[in-house]
C-alpha cells in the first residue's frame, strides 16, 4: 500500500486486513511485528454475496490509491474479482464468474506499478496469469501466460 503498509486477506470468512510491519531498530522493535492491524472487509454475506465455501475466500488483494479501492479475487464458488471500497463499507463485482473466462481457480492476485486499469491474477487451474481491465472486469486477449 506504500512504506511499511500492507493489506492483506482471510480466507474464512473472505476478510481484508490492513497493518504495518516497522522496522526493527535498535531501540528493542521486534522484527516482524505487526502494528495497527485493521480490518477493513469481512464476510462477503453480509455485502448481500454468497459467502464463500470454507478455505475458498479470498485468495489475494491488491490496493489501488488512485481510487482508495482494494480489489480482491476469490478462490471459488465462485472464482470472483470484487471492489471494495477503503473503507469496506461497498463491495461490488468486477467479475461475478471468471470460469465463464476459463479461470477455474485463482491463487493469487497483484497490480502492476502504477498501472491504473488492470490487475493480473495468477490461476492455479489452468495454471496461467491473466491480465484483468478492471473497467470490463474482461481477461486481455492474448495476455495469458502458462506458468
């Protein structure tokens, strides 16, 4: 998210987090502990979405600041790209069913830079990345990659 900040998911139920991790100094900062841990978004039922199966919530996040927006993609049932707000209080569909794109299972999701209307998300079945336009919600032609 910037600096120290990351956001970060929660499988059961389909949660967003955000925290930092400081560095450690001399002055006694554990390495690796977590400070400020806020969560944002959890449980897609109560957003008016099917909730996710056990283990299949949301398989990564990836934060957009020109928009104050997360994205998240969920693993399955169904293999999902949703917006949340920054606040977590909307949460929309960028894509209610990326199976109907051939994208059965999802492993993980990233943002380019500053790219500012694209995602890519790694699929674990077929294995592949795909690069999402996050305006259509569309896989880009010809941008799938086996891995």
């Amino acid at each position: 998210m910037g600096g120290r900040k990351f956001a970060i998911t929660d499988e059961n139920p389909a949660s967003i987090w955000t925290m930092t991790l400081p560095v450690a100094t001399d002055s006694g900062a554990a390495v690796g502990a977590v400070t400020g841990a806020t969560k944002v978004f959890s449980d897609l039922s109560t957003a008016g979405f099917t909730k996710a199966k056990e283990n299949l919530g949301f398989e990564g996040v990836t934060w957009h600041s020109a928009t104050n927006t997360f994205y998240a993609v969920q693993e399955m049932s169904p293999t999902a790209l949703f917006k949340v707000s920054g606040d977590g209080a909307t949460v929309t569909t960028v894509t209610a069913d990326l199976k109907t794109q051939g994208m059965l299972i999802s492993g993980a999701l990233t943002r380019s830079g500053d790219a500012t209307d694209e995602l890519f998300v790694i699929i674990k079945e077929p294995k592949g990345i795909h690069r999402i336009n996050i305006s259509t919600g569309l896989s880009t032609a010809g941008m799938k990659r086996a891995v």
